[in-house]
C-alpha cells in the first residue's frame, strides 16, 4: 500500500474508532468527507473493480495467452522381423503473430485506467453529498436552537403579560394568548428537536458512524469561496476534469482496441512446435518441427468482429451525452449557485444584528408599555420567520456549492 494511502487510511480508522472521550469529540466537514469515503461500501465495491482490472491487465501483459500442449504416444509396432516399440514426444506453442497481444494489453490499460476514473467520481459524489447533509445537520442544529431560544422569548412574554395584568395594565385576553403562544411554541420547538434528531441519523448513516458516537459537529453553515461564476469556463473545466467523462472515453478506447484485437483475431493462431520420435526397430531418432494452424473458411470471427462494432457505436453516443449533459448540469448549478448567494446578501450584517434586537426587545418594550400585546406578537412572529428565513438561505447556499462542486468535478 503506497504511503500517504497508508496514512489516510491510518486517520480515517482513528477517527472512526477512537477512545471514550474521542466519542465526544468535534466533527468538521472535511473530517466528515474522511469518514464517508472510508465506510461507504459503493466506494469499496469501485475498489475492488479496480483491483480486477489490474489483475486483468497483468493477465493480457503475458507474453503467451495459451499454454504449451505436450503430447506422448507410445506403442508396440509388429513386423515381418519382429515386436519393437515406437515412442514419439510432440511440443506445441500458440503464438499470435497479428498484434494481438498489444491490442489486448491496450484495451486492458483503458478498463484500469476507467475503472479509477469511476472510482474518483464516486469519491467526490460522496465528498459533495457529504458536504451537503453536513450543511443540513448544521441547518436543523440552528433551527434547533432558534426554536428553544424562542421558546424561552415567549415564556418571558407570558410573565410580562402576568404582571401587566396583575398591574391592570392587560387584560386576561394577553395572559391567554401568551399562554397559547407558549403551547405553540413548544409544540415547534419538540418538531425542531425530531428534526434535528432525524438529521443526524441521515448523517451518521451517510459516515458509517456508531449511533451511539455523538460528535458536535463544528463549522459554520453557507461559508463558500465567492469566486467569479464564469459558466463557459466552469463548463470548460468540467469537461476537463469530470471523472465519469474520463471513464466513458478510456471505456471507448478500450471498446476501440477490443474491436482491433477481435479483427485481428481472424488471423489463424499457428501453433509452433518440435516433435521427436524414436523407432526402436530400425534404430532410428527422428526429430522434425512443427506447424499448424487453423483454415479460417467458414469462422473469421465474424460475431465478435459484430458485437465489438456495435459497443463502439453505443459509447460513442454514451460519450457524447455525457458531455451534453455535463453542460446542462453546470449551467444549472451556476444558475442555482447565483441565485443563493443573490438570497444570502439579502441579509447582510446589520439585517441578521436587527433581527436579533428585535426578539431581545420586543418583549421588554412590551412590558414597559410601549407596544400593545398584539403588536408584540407580530413582531416576533416576523422576526422568527425571518431568522428561519436567513437559515434557509444558508442552506441553500451550502447545498448550491457543493452541487456546483459536484458537477465541476472541483471535489476533493
């Protein structure tokens, strides 16, 4: 196993397994792309493809395909002057002479070389699938969160509304619709709870985790590199470096060198040889070489020759919309891409400070008399909205960048 493998692998086990309080421990999202590469079993499967296929490259790189055949006779023979025995030794050797071994060792290279390919697409789909769930756990967590500290918002306007009334300042209307409000609100902030629970459970699914490990997960939501959207070149680049397009290509290259090997493949094999026969009644040592080889007059091959054809035919249309598709798939990240991050400048720093305020406040101005019940209510109901809102909006723009990652092969 080559070094640095070694040691990625040596990480991903430590992460992975770990002592008691490593089941404590933080969990970032490039640490999360390590584990979900490391347990995912299509990955595994991919793997082992390309261990076969580099043992079938090993196979067509023999110098010989066929293995020498020996054949040994041995008899009594009679005659006029008496009983002998005659002993004959033949050895024959196929060997292709139509280049038929460089086009085999050419097809086999290109499955190696396809079969990796596949495997690192595989590896980035997971890296940005990864990415992405990571970004939802994050969402639910703050959805979490924001839902408790609502909870908390509300049970602080039931006793201002409790002690407005039992000043004479409120009526027992307040005091009921703050007691509602407390239902409702914790009704919201047990669904959040679930959901946050469910999220995570789709995540430790996603990285092969233990149910029991309860990692925090550390990182920020809807932080992304805020690089140029340039589309033709986004688009340049994936062709450049998608891995599955990589795999369709050397897929044909391999189809294109088995369609030579199966064409050359109507050229007899001779068999080569020597034979030596030793007749005891005359004294006699006999040694003659040998040749043979097969009359292609009704079997040229003409099935594989077919087949082959039409592979080559198929992969070339399967390339071809591959590359269309990766275009429509680029384009529509970019398009998504902008648009999320059009939607999280919306909330710039001052907006995200101002909703804050706005929960802190509006109960205490409603205490001191300054706004009705019902003004308090709709102000933290829209302040509540938008917070989710902004929560969304990050989301969203997590999810976007690893779309967009995921189609310009820019994974790791």
């Amino acid at each position: 196993m080559p070094p640095f493998r070694f040691f990625t692998v040596l990480v991903v086990v430590m992460l992975a397994s770990g002592t008691a309080q490593a089941e404590q421990a933080s969990l970032t999202p490039d640490e999360a792309v390590l584990l979900a590469q490391a347990n995912n079993p299509d990955l595994q499967m991919l793997a082992a493809e390309v261990d076969a296929a580099k043992a079938r490259l090993a196979g067509a790189s023999l110098l010989f395909q066929a293995n020498p055949s020996l054949t040994v006779t041995t008899g009594p023979r009679s005659s006029p002057v008496g009983e002998s025995r005659d002993d004959s030794i033949q050895l024959l050797q196929p060997i292709e002479v139509g280049g038929q071994r460089g086009a085999r060792i050419e097809a086999a290279e290109a499955l190696v070389d396809a079969a990796e390919a596949r495997l690192r697409r595989r590896r980035g789909e997971v890296a940005a699938a990864t990415r992405e769930m990571f970004g939802r756990a994050l969402a639910a967590e703050q959805r979490d969160l924001l839902a408790a500290e609502a909870l908390a918002v509300v049970q602080e306007g039931l006793a201002a509304a409790a002690e407005r009334f039992e000043a004479g300042a409120a009526a027992l209307l307040e005091v009921n619709t703050a007691r509602v409000e407390v239902g409702r609100m914790a009704r919201d902030r047990s669904e959040a709870a679930r959901r946050n629970a469910e999220t995570l459970a789709d995540l430790h699914l996603l990285l092969g985790l233990d149910p029991a490990r309860v990692p925090a997960l550390e990182g920020e939501l809807g932080v992304e590199e805020r690089g140029v959207l340039d589309e033709a070149q986004l688009i340049a680049q994936a062709l450049a470096s998608r891995a599955d397009i990589a795999a369709g290509r050397r897929t044909l290259d391999a189809a294109n060198a088995q369609a030579r090997l199966t064409a050359r493949e109507r050229i007899p094999t001779p068999r080569v040889g020597v034979s030596y026969t030793r007749e005891e009644e005359s004294d006699t040592d006999i040694v003659q070489g040998l040749l043979s080889f097969d009359l292609p007059l009704f079997n040229r091959n003409q099935e594989a020759r077919g087949v082959a054809a039409a592979r080559v035919s198929q992969l070339e249309t399967e390339v071809a919309a591959t590359s269309r598709r990766v275009r429509q798939e680029v384009s529509t990240a970019v398009a998504r891409l902008r648009a999320a991050r059009s939607a999280a400048d919306g909330f710039a720093s001052d907006v995200v400070k101002a909703m804050q305020e706005n929960m802190e406040l509006g109960t205490e101005s409603y205490r001191a008399g300054k706004i009705d019940f019902l003004q308090l209510l709709l102000i933290r109901r829209q302040t509540l909205e938008a917070r989710n809102e902004h929560i969304n909006v990050l989301e969203e723009l997590t999810a976007a960048r690893a779309q967009l990652d995921r189609a310009t092969g820019g994974y790791p």
